[in-house]
C-alpha cells in the first residue's frame, strides 16, 4: 500500500476509535440524565432523605458533599500549589527530590479505598476525629494532593524558561518572577488541575465511607455556629455525601423506591461535576484575560 | 575548520584613559561542569557605544555575553571566575546584590520574551515592583521606552492589548523598551534580531543607533552586516577565546588575525 493510503487508513481508525470513545462516554451521559432528571423535583433536591419508607430526598448530602469538596480543597489547594512550586523552581536536582517526585507518582496511583481505610485508621481511630467531616477532607487530600501537586508543578514546568530569564533580567527576584511571572502564565493549566481535582472529589465513595461515615447527624439548619453539635458546619459531625449515598442505598438500601433515589442522585452528582467543569473554564478564561490583558485566547 | 594559533591575538586597549569605560573583565573564565567554555577573556567597554560580539556557533560570545550580568548563575554548574568590573564593583563576586546589579545591566534575549500581560503591564511591572507607583510616571515611562524602541506609533491605541498579541519583531521591540524603562546604564542584546524579517531587523538597527545616544550597547549577531552597520567596536570570539578586538572598521576592512580575515570573509561560519 502507498504512503498516501496507509495514511488515509490510520486517520479513519483514529477517527473511529475517537467516535467510539466519544459515544460511550456520550451514551453514559444521557442513560444517567434521562433515567434519573424526571425523579428529581425541588422536593428531592432539598429534602431529607428517608430511611424506610419512599419518597426521600438528598438535601443534607448534597450539602455534606459541597462543604467536604470545599474544605477538602482549602486543604489541598495551598499545599499543592506550595509543594508544586518547590518541586518546579526550587527544588535542586537531586536523588531526594527524585525519590520525592517517585513518591507522589506512587501515591496519585493509590486506590481510593485503600485511602479510606488509610484514612480511617490515622485520623479516625489515631487522631481521634472520629466519623467526621474533617477525616474525610484529611482523607480526600491524600487522594487528592499527589496528582494536584503532580498538576501545578507540570504547568509551571511548561512555562518557557525564557520568561524565567525576563524576569531575573529586570532585577527580579526568583519569588517575585515565580509569583507574578510563572505562576500566572501557568494559572490555567494549574486551574484544570484543581477542576478535575474538585470533580473526583466530589464523586468520590470509597475513602469517604470510613472516614466521613456513612449518616449525618440530624441538623439543624438554622445554627451555622461551627462548633454546635448539630450545626451543619460543625466539622466534627459525620457527613453522608451524595456518592456515598448512591452506594449505600444501592448495597443496603431498604426503601422502596431506591433505584429511582439512586438515579436521580447520579443525576445531580453528574450536573454538579458539569455545573463545576464548566464554570470553572469560565471563570479560568476571565482570569487569564484579566491576567494577560488579552482578549481572546489564542 | 582550519587550526588557528591561538595565542595570535590583537586587543585593542581602551583603558588609556581617553576613552571612558562603562563596563570591563578581567581574565573571565566561564565553564559549564567539568568543561571550560570561556578561556579568560579580557575586553574594555566603551560607554555610549556599540560593542558587537561576533563569531562562529559555539565560540563562546552568548555565553561571555551572558555572564556579565550573571545570567549564568541560574543554570546549575555553571562557574565564572575572573572579574567583571563596572563603576570599580567587581559583579562576579559575592558581595554584590545580583538583583540590584540587573536593574543597571539589562539583557535583550535572543527569543522575544514579552510577559504575558498587555503592553502597558510588560514596561510598567518591573518598574512597580521596584517601588515606582505614580500613575503619571508611569504612563510617561511607558510612552517614552515604547518611541525610544520604535514601537509607539503602532501599538499607541491599544496599550491593554496582550502582548502575546503583537508580532515577533513587535515582540523583540517591546522587550527592549521593556529593558529600557529600567534605565539601565548597560544594554545587552543576545542576537536580537536572529528571529526577525529583514523589514523588522532593520527598524531595530536604527533603534539601537538611537539608543546609543544614552546606552552602552554590547550587542552579540551572527550576522556580519550587522555588525558592521551598528557596531563602532567588534570583539571576534573563536572557540572560547576573544582573538581580536578592535574598531569596527579596522575588523572588517583590516583584520590584523588570520582567523577573523578568515571569518569575515565568510571562509567558515
């Protein structure tokens, strides 16, 4: 065969293995939209859910999920950030930092649940923090730190060197060219990071189950004083979020209506990772205008 | 490439006391690990003038070029010795604040490296970071470095635009007036114009002859015209060595080496 149709050959192939792959995903997308959007009501996304009888809600681990999310990032997100500019523009390069890189490699390679069960050991039983909102996000960091940090040092690493030396020329110091040269330059690769961080996050079980429990406390939503027992920001309480209800009541579910609870839970938790992904490349593309003074993209 | 001996050389010497030197080494050796890329140069710098530093691929003058404001520092073992003297300060030693230092000596890349912020933002940044907040001066700053660097008239209009935005002789100009809005008493220019079309190369020419008016220019090409054009001294760099070093003119038309005869002359390259 000739260059020219060996050519025309590999296009089709990678054009159908792309359809493919883009019509599973697509075909995943619908079957969970279609089959759980007509149970969700405003009554289920707010509501309580129900031990027993049929026609519970989600409300509490919908929120116990968004607040895990959020104080499993304000963890995270300094500390990957610090440890991914060390590791890019600090760190000598040595056997230590080697071993160290090797390490987070291993560690974003972890199984969630052997996380969990990590996680429960050391913060649920060691440290005493017990069935917790805080185990989880200690837990969700874990997870979640390795590949964040892997995620920031990479997109500093793709800034040109170049723009390094700009900054030394004009009598910068490293800090200040790394801060307000390379890191902004770096911001939105750094920002897809932290987006597809939050969506794992978000829609992860297996390490929570141990860590932030699986029942939430009954709160009451009208004290949002920390440390009250049942407030729901108390970050002591167990906290059944929105994956870890899906799997439960799908393992050891006894309401009746279960599969169209579980179904209309996939739903949300699939429109909030969505919701996220592109409000995030919304917000990330505003930055980096406002960052760059450009006005599109190029 | 033919053998040259090496030890044939001509410097001319400026330090006679009727020229003003802005900028000096000493016996520079420059060596990157175990191997030695610079083998002691020692060149006097006349202010308000432009030097070019000229030579083969691999003689050494990028990386002379780039130790004098101790750019080499930042890629790891790499060792300069020798001294680089300027207003009686030895830069290459300890004790001087390399930060400091880089705001006096500034460095045009061979690749335009604007930030990636808007014109205004690429001239003023540096500047604020030193302390310079006055909107008024700044906006004045930014005016003047972008006339000085031939840039002004196209870019007036729209100074948010990104730079990223602007073409690539654009770019090299916009890093120039960016060098330039730090007042630096030293400009050096790492082949500037190696990435530019000729339409743009020669706009940059004309710049650095006006420049010269308030800048010592040290300015490495691998293009001989140009260093015949803009340059009043030319050092000829040849396998880590400075072998000749004289007036321009004197260089091109009446090479006293053999080896810059034969490199002028286009014989190798």
């Amino acid at each position: 065969m000739s260059p020219r149709k060996w050519d025309k050959v590999a296009t089709t192939v990678l054009y159908m293995i792309s359809v493919f792959i883009i019509a599973v995903l697509a075909f995943l997308l619908l079957y969970i939209l279609i089959s759980g959007l007509p149970h969700v009501t405003w009554h289920f996304i707010t509501g309580r859910s129900s031990s027993f009888a049929a026609g519970g809600g989600i409300g509490i681990q919908l929120f116990n999920s968004l607040y895990l999310l959020i104080l499993s990032m304000l963890i995270s997100i300094p500390l990957s950030l610090g440890a991914g500019i060390y590791l890019s523009e600090y760190a000598p390069k040595n056997w230590l930092t080697d071993l160290i890189r090797n390490m987070i490699e291993i560690l974003s390679s972890l199984p969630s649940v052997v996380v969990g069960l990590f996680g429960f050991l050391v913060f649920s039983i060691n440290m005493k923090l017990g069935f917790s909102i805080l185990s989880g996000a200690l837990a969700l960091t874990v997870f979640n730190l390795p590949l964040l940090t892997r995620k920031v040092e990479d997109s500093l690493q793709a800034v040109h060197y170049t723009q390094r030396e700009a900054g030394y020329a004009l009598g910068l110091s490293r800090w200040e060219t790394v801060i307000h040269v390379v890191v902004p330059s770096a911001l939105p690769g750094i920002l897809t990071g932290m987006i597809l961080g939050a969506g794992r996050v978000f829609g992860e079980a297996a390490a929570l189950i141990y860590t932030a429990g699986q029942s939430s406390p009954p709160l009451d939503f009208t004290n949002w004083n920390p440390t009250y027992i049942a407030s729901p920001l108390n970050p002591l309480r167990s906290a059944e979020t929105l994956a870890v209800h899906i799997w439960k009541i799908n393992s050891e579910g006894i309401i009746p209506d279960a599969s169209a609870v579980s179904a209309g839970a996939s739903a949300i938790l699939i429109l909030f990772v969505l919701l996220f992904n592109f409000a995030a490349r919304y917000f990330g593309n505003k930055l980096y205008r406002h960052l760059t003074g450009a006005r599109e993209r190029g | 490439m033919e053998k040259y001996d090496r030890s044939d050389r001509y410097l001319k010497q400026l330090d006679d006391g009727q020229h003003e030197i802005a900028l000096a080494t000493k016996d520079l050796h420059v060596s990157y690990g175990e191997k030695e890329a610079i083998h002691g140069v020692s060149l006097d710098f006349e202010r308000f003038k432009i030097t070019a530093l000229i030579g083969a691929s691999g003689s050494g003058k990028s990386t002379y070029l780039r130790s004098l404001n101790r750019m080499n520092d930042n890629i790891s073992g790499t060792k300069v010795t020798g001294q680089i003297m300027y207003r009686g300060l030895d830069v290459n030693s300890n004790q001087i604040d390399v930060y400091e230092m880089r705001k006096h000596i500034g460095m045009v890349f061979q690749q335009p490296n604007p930030f990636a912020k808007s014109i205004y933002d690429n001239i003023t940044f540096a500047p604020k970071r030193h302390g310079e907040h006055h909107k008024k001066v700044l906006d004045e700053m930014v005016e003047t470095t972008l006339k000085q660097a031939g840039l002004w008239d196209q870019v007036k209009d729209d100074l948010k635009q990104s730079a990223l935005a602007l073409s690539g002789g654009q770019q090299q100009r916009l890093c120039i007036a960016r060098a330039i809005a730090m007042k630096p008493d030293i400009l050096l220019l790492d082949e500037p114009a190696s990435v530019l079309d000729p339409i743009s190369t020669a706009t940059l020419e004309d710049t650095l002859l006006q420049l010269k008016e308030n800048y010592t220019i040290i300015i490495v090409t691998h293009n001989m015209q140009q260093a015949a054009r803009v340059s009043d001294y030319t050092a000829f760099f040849h396998l880590g060595d400075a072998l000749e070093y004289d007036e321009t003119r004197k260089i091109f038309t009446r090479p006293k080496i053999k080896a810059t005869e034969d490199y002028v002359s286009g014989h190798f390259g």
